[in-house]
C-alpha cells in the first residue's frame, strides 16, 4: 500500500509507477505479464466423415486454411475468431467464420468449444468442440488439435473428426 506523505507529490509518484509498469527493463522482462492478443493461422483436414446415416469414410482429401484473431481474457481463457476456406480434392469448397471459445487447463494442452459457420456457398452451423496440445517458445506458440465436428444447421447432424496444426504470435 502507498502512502503519501504530500499530497502534492502523489501525482509524480503514481506517473513515475505507470511508467515503470509499461516499460520494464532487463530482468524484469522475464517476469512481465503474457500478452493478451495473438494472431492464429491454422492448416487442418478431416481424418473421418460420417454423412447423416451413412456409412463411416476415411481422409476426405480436403484441407481448411484459417486465419484470425484472439484474445485471452482470463490467463485461462481466450476469445478467438477464424475465417477461411476449405477445399477438397484441389477445389475450392466453402468459406467459413469460426469463432470461439479456449480453455487452457494445462500449460500444454487445452479444451476448444468452436462454432464454424460456413457463408459459402450455404449457410450452416457447425459445432467443434476439440482438445489441443500445445508449446509456446517466447511469443510464438505451435497447437495440435484434434476435433469433432457435426454441421447440425439443418437439422440432419453429421458426424467428422478433424486434425488442425496451427501457430499463434502473441503480441
């Protein structure tokens, strides 16, 4: 607790902390807070597909690209929002806006609650929920996650698993 013995010296001394809070110096920047933003781009593919009652199938040959925006709001939990495309076999397929919802739980891993919306060339809901491993290295940090995804915006759920490498620099 501060305490001031002038009144008239407590705005120079609460400038002088503000300062020294926002630019540490030498050793105090190991223990200077996380950053809270980050920007994410992701690569991930489709392991296995069930269509709504169909057989199960294999690798889809499709692959998402996504880029996007997060921001812890507790050292725990982060906001985040992705958008990209997908294209299977080579062609373009559909572009979608996922944001979502990240648990650290761990240092190294992590529980994902994602809400893909495609755009185009419909517009559907797709929950994803996954769980993730993770490292971070200074303010880069690669992820594995593996997911479960279920287009239930039509009411005729699917079921696909989903493999997703991604890399975050926080800033």
């Amino acid at each position: 607790m501060l305490v001031f013995r002038s009144v008239r010296h407590a705005p120079l001394v609460l400038a002088l902390l503000a300062v020294s809070r926002v630019a540490p110096c030498g050793a105090a920047d190991a223990a200077a807070p996380a950053p809270v933003n980050y920007v994410a781009g992701f690569l991930g593919t489709t392991l296995g597909y069930r269509p709504p009652g169909g057989p199960w199938d294999g690798w889809q040959h499709d692959f998402t690209t996504q880029l996007g925006y997060g921001r812890q709001i507790t050292p725990k939990l982060a906001l985040e929002l992705d958008l990209g495309p997908t294209y299977v076999d080579g062609r373009y397929a559909s572009f979608a806006l996922t944001p979502g919802l990240v648990w650290s739980f761990h240092p190294n891993v992590y529980a994902a609650a994602r809400f893909a919306v495609p755009v185009d060339p419909e517009l559907n809901l797709v929950l994803l929920p996954g769980i993730g491993v993770c490292r971070a290295f200074g303010r880069v940090m690669p992820t594995l996650e593996l997911s479960f995804a279920s287009a239930v915006g039509r009411g005729d759920p699917d079921l696909g698993v989903t493999l997703t490498a991604g890399l975050l620099v926080f800033f």
